[in-house]
C-alpha cells in the first residue's frame, strides 16, 4: 500500500509509524485508519522489527476522528448505520495496537485527543513530551469514546477519575497524566524521539519470543481472574524453554558475554 496520510520508517530493529496529517492536527479518517493497521501488519510481519513507535507529526499527536468526514457520511444516517462495519477501520485501530505481537511505545509529541489518547492507551508504554496534552472531548460534541477509552483508561487511574476526564471532556497536560499513571515518563519536547528510541532499542536488545509472551501474559492477566493470570504466565514461561534464544541467553550468561538472540 502507497501511504498518503502516514509516514512508516524502519531503522535498525525499530519501526516507526509516523501520523502524516499536520494541517489537520492528524485527525483520523477512515483512509488513515486503514494505512496504519496496514503498516501495524508489515511491521508485525516483518522478523528484523522487534519494537514499534508510534508518533505525530507537528503539533499533534492525533487530535481525534475528523469530524468532517462523520458529519458527512451521517447526512443519511441509515446508510451511516448500515455501512458501519466498513468505515470501523476508525474503531478497531486502538484494539489492531494493543493485540500486534511487538512492543509498542506512543511518542506522544502534542494533542492526543478523543480517538488520538485511545491510540496512546492501546500502546504498551506512553513517552510523552512537556508539550502533549490529553483529554476526551466526545461529550462536549454530543458523544463518547468508542474505541476504548471508557475501558482502557480506567484500568490505569481507577473509575472515579476516568469519569471525571470523560464527563468533563478536559483536557490535562503530560505531567497531569504521569502523575496520574497512565504516561511512563515525561520528556523536553526535542528528546521526545531519542527518549522513544533508546527505550525501543533497550527493549529490542533482549529475547523477541521472551519479551512477545510477556506481552500477552500481561495483557491476558488483566482480562482475566489471577489464577487463570497465573496460568497463562506458567505455560508461556514453560514454552521459552524450548527456543534457541533461551538457549543462548543462558549460555552467554554462563559465559559472561551479551547474548546474540535471533528471535528462534
């Protein structure tokens, strides 16, 4: 696929997703919905990536859905109704990051609201710059977050807080959310991106299978009770004995040198 509206780079064992639509404070629309989960899969396929970031360009991060593009598509609202299922690409996004094997980081470098904060909170960790800002403004447009936000936000700062950021549609700032605990770390503007890439690369450096399964055992556990948790960790540890890589992490261990794992 030919990209318009995202710019996708690979340096090294990094990909870079890059939303592309500065005059527009890269809102989403279906077209740059479908461009990234196309690049999400090449990444995903592609066995020299072993960390994705994710990240905006200009001002925003990603300021939502465009709403030009809803108001237009809704001028006949039973086609709008009925054509759903083509145009979700919007909706599924946030679910495509949080399910893709490698580990993703969100750069976030300005707004990330509405849709933009759901692609943030789908991501494995949030870097953000002094400058982001994030919020929920559904509800001050007469809706509310559709692709995770009422979820995925809660399980980070609790209910109470998720309501009051939704049912306001305030916005708060990077520091806000650090101390909140759902942004890892919060960074000058210009380190935003050497931030993301040496902890893209600190992660790349280690087991691809081991640090894949980690992935999903953590994501499993908050899906589900601590004994089933407990269970998905057990049988996935139990599968890294059987790779070449543990192998080799043990065996350089033992011989007091950095392991060369090969993601087998």
């Amino acid at each position: 696929m030919k990209y318009q509206d995202i710019i996708y780079e690979k340096k090294d064992n990094v990909a870079v997703i890059t939303i592309n639509r500065p005059d527009k404070l890269n809102v989403l629309t279906n077209n740059t919905a479908k461009e990234i989960m196309d690049a999400l899969v090449k990444a995903d396929m592609d066995d020299d990536v072993r960390v994705i970031i994710i990240t905006g360009s200009g001002r925003a991060f990603c300021a939502g859905i465009d709403v030009s593009e809803f108001a237009e598509m809704m001028k006949d609202r039973f086609k709008f109704y009925k054509g759903r299922r083509r145009w979700l690409e919007i909706y599924k996004i946030a679910n495509e990051i949080e399910n893709t094997l490698k580990p993703t980081i969100a750069a976030v470098n300005g707004y990330a609201l509405g849709g933009g904060f759901e692609i943030a909170l789908s991501c494995d960790i949030i870097i953000a710059s002094e400058k982001a800002q994030f919020g929920f403004p559904e509800v001050t447009l007469g809706g509310m977050p559709g692709a995770g936000g009422t979820q995925r936000l809660g399980e980070l700062i609790g209910k109470n807080r998720v309501k009051e950021l939704i049912f306001t549609g305030k916005r708060i700032t990077a520091e806000e959310g650090y101390k909140m605990g759902f942004v890892n770390k919060v960074v000058k503007a210009e380190e935003l991106m050497n931030e993301a890439f040496s902890l893209a690369e600190s992660i790349a450096k280690n087991a691809p299978i081991a640090v894949m399964l980690a992935k999903i055992a953590i994501n499993k556990g908050f899906e589900t009770s601590l004994d089933i948790g407990l269970s998905y960790e057990n049988d996935l540890n139990f599968i890294l004995y059987f790779t070449e890589d543990r192998e080799e992490g043990l065996k350089a261990f033992r011989e007091k040198r950095t392991p060369e794992f090969k993601g087998r």
